[in-house]
C-alpha cells in the first residue's frame, strides 16, 4: 500500500475510535418522572428544600419524587452551613418559600402540593 493509502485507513481508525469514545462516555438523557413537572413547577417558585443526606426524613421526602427530585432545589447543609444558618435551618427538612415561610419537616408530596398551589399529576 501507499502512503496515501496507510493515511485514509489510519484516518478512518481514528475517527472509529474517537466516535466510540463519545458514545461510550455521554450521559444518559434522564427519563421523565412521574413528578417532574410538579418539581419544576416549585423549582419555579424558588421553593427550597434544606437538608442532609443522613437524614431519614429527607430521604424519604426525596423518595416520593420517584426521581423527579432532581428538579427541586436544594441545599445539602452539612456542605452549605453558613448558608442554612443564615437561612433558619434548625431542623431537616425544612422547605423555605420566597416569602420565608418555612415548613419544618417531612411533608409529603400532597402538603406540598396545597401549599405551593403546584399541581400534582392526576392518579
């Protein structure tokens, strides 16, 4: 073979290579939730939630998302301090409104919902 020849073929290896690489390496695209549009809707409102991963009843708050959680804004405190103490934190969870109301607790999905007037997805 001549040098041309060796050049489009290492050419073509290359670009087979690099190819795999970005498909193998880009992020899956996150299927819908059942709830994201309720998530984005208080992400809309600028309703925050603060809390902690050890906390049972954060977990269990982000459980009900089923996934859609990832919408909701949140602040992990052990990691912001200053930031939920200047907040009020004094317990997790604890959602905070644009107005500063606070409710303080595991909530539920339906409370949210009255409280936020964000519409949760019908049954």
């Amino acid at each position: 073979m001549n040098k041309k020849a060796l050049f489009i073929i290492g050419f073509i290896i290359l670009a087979i290579i690099i190819a795999g690489f970005y498909f193998y390496n880009k992020p899956p695209v996150p299927a819908s939730g059942k709830y994201d549009d309720f998530a984005k809707c208080l992400a809309s409102k600028n309703i925050t939630m603060y809390g902690a991963a050890w906390c049972s009843h954060c977990q269990n708050e982000k459980k009900a998302f089923e996934g859609s959680f990832q919408y909701v804004p949140y602040v992990e405190c052990p990691d912001e301090p200053k930031l939920c103490l200047d907040k009020g934190v004094t317990a997790y969870p604890t959602w905070i409104f644009p107005d500063n109301k606070k409710l303080v607790g595991e909530q539920g999905l339906e409370k949210l919902s009255q409280e936020s007037s964000c519409p949760l997805p019908l049954k």
